[in-house]
C-alpha cells in the first residue's frame, strides 16, 4: 500500500472507472480516498507529462462539493475534466488561451450534469491546445507549457483532448473528459493507446453555448483504458434533457453495458487505408497494422473487404466544407475579445500564432461561402450514408501518421502561413474529420505498439446511432487481441 493511501500503485494502475466504483459500493474504500490518491498520483507523474492544470481543492477535501449521485453507477471515482467544451458552474477554463485564462464557467453544462449523474467526481481540469484547433497540446498562457506522451516524453500525446489521454495513460485518474471537432477524442485515444469513441451528432449534449446548427462538428466524451469503462460512462452521457439538443439522436435502443457482454453477428467490414482527398500516402507502419487488425476481424468471422476511395464520397467537397468551417469558426474571436473588453485589433498579442492566423483567415468567407458549405455538407453526408448501405462498419486508421514529437509541427506555437498548417494537419486527420463533418460515430482502438514503442490506433465508423455496435466491436477486438489494450506505458504512477 502507497503510504496514507487506500491501496498500491499496482493496485491504482490495475483498476479501471468500474472497478474503483465497485471498491466504493461495496464499502472498501472511500470517495474521499479515491480523490487522494488520483491528486498523489498526479503528483507522482505530471511534473514530467504537464497533463494536469488544477487539482479541486475543495474536491479533494470533500467529494460531495459538485454533487454527484450516489446511485450513479460509478459513484466515487474521480475523473479529469477537460479545460474547454462543456463546464462545471464556478470553474475556472481558460481554453489554452491567454484570452480566456480568466474566464469561470457561469452555469453547469449538460454534459457535465450526467458526468455526475453517473457518481463521477470532477476532481481537476486537462490541459488541451487554445480553443481544441490542434492535436499538439502545446500552450503559452503566462509561459510555454507542452503536454507530453506518457509512451515517449519526447512525443505528444495528441489533442485536442492530450491532457486527459496522457493522464489517463500514465494512471493519475480512469476517466478523462474529451471532445472531438476534428478527432479531438480519437487521435489522443490512438497515440496514447486509449479508447476514444465520438458519438453520432445529436447523441451528447452539447453546452448551453453550443449548438449543432451553428458548431456542428463537434461531440463531448471521454477517453479510457477499458472497453467497459467506455460503455460505463456513456450509459448516462446520452441523457438528453429536454431542449438539449438541436438535432436529436434519440434514446439508444439498449445498454451499452449489456451490448458489450455478447459478440456481434458477422458484420460487413470494409477496410481503407487510401488517400482520402490528401496529397500524402498514409505511413505504411500505420497502414500495415491497420491491415493486422482487419485480418483479426476476420479470424472473428467477420467480413472484410477493401473500399475504394472514390466509393466513399466526392473528396474535394468533403475538403472544401470541413476546412471551411474549420477556419471560419474563428470568426467571432473578436466579439468574444470585446466581451473581455479587447479590441479585436490587440487579439494577436492574446493568442498563439497559428489561431491568431485562423482568425485572420476566417474574414475571407462571406455568407455565398457558408451557403455552399451547408450544401456541400449535406452532398458528403448522404455520400457517407451509401456506405452504410453496404457495410455495417468501415475500418480506417485512426490517423495518418505516426505519434509525431511533442510542440512540433501540428503545434499552434508554430508561426507560418495558415494555408501550408492546415494542410499538413488535414492531411495527418484525413480519417477523422469526415466524421465531424457527417456527424457519424466512431471509435479508435489500440492496435498496438510500433517500431518506437510508441501507440498506432484503428478506427471503425459505424452508420448514425450504432455507438453499441462500435463498442460491441471494440470489446470484442479487446478479448481477443488484450495484448493491444491497457497497456502499460514508461511514465506510470506505478512505475515512478
């Protein structure tokens, strides 16, 4: 047993969300211990990942502050939320941008609402890059701060969600907060070698300030180290309060819980590695191991057969809407500025290089341009759709590329031209933001380590509203290959 502390570092590392809940119900440990021993284990790990910004200390002192339901299924286990996206009411959530770094969120969101409903405990905030535009979790509020992969220090791991993936990673809490506007919960789910499921649009609450109609690429979740921990907290993430939502996904038709117990019947799975609309192949380590995992679906009797790009959607539309509202959606930086009491003219000196440039870039669309991205993004959608027509899942990598180093090339510190920078970041996330910009679910799943110990990620897109399906698929790939998953790495509280 650590020292003061409920149970071993061993023990802390073995545990997943349910397995923690399950110690609390049954009385063998207590919420209040939980909470020291996730604030001694960011203490034993953070110095060297920089993934935590804040530790609650009125939380850590008393559980119950934010709370949360006792008959939550996972009452007691803390959790990590991240710092932008849906808030808990008196925290602060500075967005990674010195513009914001004073803001405290006035009203608790939806989201965070069935985090609690479910018995989670908010015990801190995760770092993410300014405004979740990057998956390099680099910042400089009041100094450069640049999260680290637990895997290899010298790499990231990911974004926009990093904080809460290299915490969860190197085992300071179970459960960390994300959200994905481009692959902001899959791409730091594949590098650290989580599992991140994006739910389909309409199926999460989106916060009070949000909306499907205007940001409708974006969804809230979580990321794991377990399959199981995954469905746990989904099972009251999709609550839906009434006028929560735009576009409504609806109930779903059944526990994920129990979905995840019974394999799948055989399923139709076509596979992709292809260029997807890019200019740059794929790395043939990534595309390789990608193949691996579509061979292990078939020893699990499914069938897998390869996609041509051009049978999926017409690309240089599905580029031309996602990347238009991507830029455009630093639009309103300047009425958000002068809420602050900024001028708009004094925003480069409030925030970092690349989103400085995202706002300059969004004053060349005019209202022709959104029209024709709402056109385009129904065109892509329906595309997208006829797959679905075909397979039951589509099976792509996760990202493009391999873990690439920490502050490096997809880092919003950088200072070039925004044209050159989004380029290269469409390119590496070619298999993730279409399902932003059609709204459909999708999970990443280990799949192993490559040449550099470092996680390689696979990802299987399911039609609209199958979230059980994926997590059927995913637990099922986690009985059968376990060497894959919840794995270990270098920089783990159990370990330092």
């Amino acid at each position: 047993m650590a020292q003061g502390l409920a149970m071993s570092w061993a023990e802390w590392g073995r545990h997943d969300a349910v397995a923690l809940a399950g110690l609390v119900r049954r009385g063998e440990v207590s919420p209040t211990a939980l909470m020291a021993q996730a604030a001694a284990a960011s203490g034993r790990v953070d110095g060297r990942i920089a993934a935590v910004l804040e530790i609650f200390a009125d939380v850590l002192a008393n559980p119950e502050v934010d709370g949360p339901a006792h008959d939550g299924a996972l009452y007691g286990v803390p959790m990590l939320l991240k710092d932008m996206g849906s808030g808990l009411k008196g925290r602060t959530q500075q967005s990674g941008s010195k513009l914001t770094k004073a803001f405290v969120v006035p009203e608790t969101d939806p989201t965070i609402a069935n985090f609690l409903a479910g018995g989670l405990v908010p015990l801190g905030r995760s770092a993410c890059p300014e405004f979740g535009l990057t998956f390099d979790t680099a910042t400089d509020i009041d100094a450069v701060r640049v999260t680290r992969n637990p895997w290899n220090l010298a790499h990231t791991p990911g974004g926009s969600s990093g904080g809460s993936a290299a915490a969860v990673a190197a085992g300071v809490v179970p459960v960390g907060m994300s959200g994905d506007g481009g692959g902001s919960t899959r791409i730091p789910a594949a590098f650290t070698g989580l599992i991140g499921l994006k739910a389909s649009r309409g199926r999460v609450p989106r916060g009070f300030s949000h909306n499907e109609y205007g940001t409708r690429v974006s969804a809230d979740g979580v990321v794991t180290r377990t399959v199981r921990d995954t469905a746990a907290v989904y099972e009251r993430l999709v609550r839906m309060p009434k006028g929560g939502s735009f576009i409504r996904m609806g109930e779903p038709k059944e526990s994920y819980l129990a979905a995840i117990e019974r394999a799948p019947g055989t399923l139709r799975i076509g596979i992709s590695t292809g260029m997807w609309g890019r200019g740059v192949a794929t790395d043939p380590v990534v595309a390789e191991r990608v193949r691996q995992v579509g061979r292990a679906m078939e020893a699990l009797g499914h069938q897998v057969e390869e996609v041509a790009d051009g049978d999926i959607c017409d690309w240089e539309v599905m580029w031309r809407s996602y990347i238009t509202a991507w830029i455009h959606g630093a639009a309103l930086l300047d009425d958000r500025a002068r809420a602050l009491g900024i001028e708009p003219q004094e925003l480069s000196s409030y925030l970092t290089p690349i989103t400085y440039r995202h706002f300059l870039g969004a004053q060349r669309y005019d209202k022709r341009d959104i029209l024709r991205m709402m056109a385009d993004n129904n065109t892509v959608t329906r595309q997208f759709g006829r797959v679905f027509d075909r397979y039951d899942l589509l099976l792509t990598p996760t990202l493009a590329i391999r873990v690439p180093e920490a502050n490096g090339p997809y880092s919003l510190l950088r200072d070039e031209d925004l044209d050159v920078w989004v380029g290269r970041l469409a390119d590496a996330c070619r298999y993730t933001m279409p399902g932003n910009e059609t709204g459909l679910p999708g999970i990443s799943v280990p799949a192993g380590l490559d040449g550099d110990g470092l996680p390689i990620g696979a990802q299987f897109y399911g039609a609209w509203g199958e979230e059980a399906l994926l997590m059927q698929v995913a637990a099922q790939l986690e009985r059968a290959q376990p060497g894959w998953f919840n794995q270990m790495p270098p920089v783990h509280v159990s370990t330092e």
